[in-house]
C-alpha cells in the first residue's frame, strides 16, 4: 500500500482546524506553534494539495472560502478518527 503524496498533511489539516476564530493566519499558526514563516508555507502547500484556496484572503481577518467551510468538517473527523484510534488502542 502507498501512501498518496498529494493529499494534505496532518499539519496542513490541523492550521486548517486552527484558522476559524483566529485574527489573522500567523495568529492560527501560532496557535498550533508554527512560525509566521512555515504557517505560509503550510497554508500555500494545504492549497496546492487541494487544488483550491482555503482561506479569502481579502476579507479582514481570517475568513475561509467556500472550499475552506466544506473541508474544516473532514479535517476535524480526521482528528476525531486519530483519537479514537488512541482510545481503542488503550
């Protein structure tokens, strides 16, 4: 089994999780603990991976695109999945 490389990282998912509510993307990055610096490069990566913007980044703020709004469920049942593959685990 092969893993596909275009599919985006859990890092990229989870600065997805963190943009909503946040002030600005460096302010969602560091709320995850990345940099200004690799929260962009996430982010632009996060796009690429998709094929579409994820973030409107001419609303003040951070707002997400219409794209953004339909993945921001799938990346949270993707964290809901890891955890209950902890809890099974245990």
């Amino acid at each position: 089994m092969s893993l596909n490389t275009d599919l985006p990282t859990l890092r990229q998912l989870e600065l997805l999780v963190a943009l909503p509510g946040a002030a600005s993307i460096a302010a969602a990055g560091a709320r995850i603990g990345m940099s200004a610096s690799a929260t962009s490069h996430a982010l632009r990566a996060l796009e690429d991976a998709m094929g579409c913007d994820v973030l409107d980044r001419m609303a003040a703020g951070v707002a997400l695109t219409h794209a953004g709004e339909l993945a921001l469920p799938h990346a949270r049942d993707v964290f809901a999945s890891m955890q209950q593959l902890k809890t099974v685990a245990a």
